[in-house]
C-alpha cells in the first residue's frame, strides 16, 4: 500500500489533507472513492466519460506521471472547475510504488 494524499480547501482559507491508502495498478480515482473522499464525484466509474474525477497534482508528482494524451486531453475540456497545466483525471492516473506520497488538489466542484 502506498499513501495519497488529497488536499482540499475550506471556504475560510484553510486546507484538510485527507491521507488515503492506495494499491499499486488502482487508480487514484478509485482509491478516493474506496475511501469514500468528498470532492471526486466519478459519476462515469473510471470509464472516462464524465470528467468528473479532475485534480491538480502538484510537483514533482506531475512531472513524474506520463502526460495526458488521446481521450483525457478531450474530456479535460470539459472539467467543471478552472482547467490549469497540472490538471488531470484521475481515472487516467495508475498507482505505482513511486508514487508513494503522490499530492493532488481537489478543484472547487467537480459539477
């Protein structure tokens, strides 16, 4: 098991990291909704057809990961909350051992 943390903003400024186990060749998204996280809707499952699993990973996670390409480019189009460089879905996002302490922030709203 690896640990994933998704960082959320509260209306008052502040920030709850939510520490969430993951296992390596899930993905992220369905590590968050394992454990139940509040802010990744992923109505679609994973099936990549609702952009509702969007997050920022920060550095260096997001320079370690393969780039976007092909169908999540498109689908990243369409993201509820503002689109960014680091913007991904984590649908799209496979767990592996190095990505052990992977950082993500969750977008304002993901409808």
């Amino acid at each position: 098991m690896i640990t994933l943390h998704f960082i959320q903003s509260r209306a008052d400024g502040s920030t709850v990291d939510h520490a969430v186990p993951g296992k390596p060749g899930d993905t992220l998204m369905h590590a968050a909704a394992v454990a139940g996280l509040d802010g990744i809707a992923a109505d679609c499952g994973g099936l990549m057809t609702c952009a509702t699993c969007h997050v920022y990973v920060r550095e260096p996670w997001a320079a370690a990961l393969k780039p976007p390409e092909g169908e999540e480019l498109g689908f990243l189009d369409f993201v509820a909350a503002e689109r960014r460089p680091n913007s991904r879905l984590s649908c799209q996002i496979t767990l592996a051992e190095s990505l052990d302490g992977l950082t993500v922030d969750l977008p304002a709203t993901q409808y």
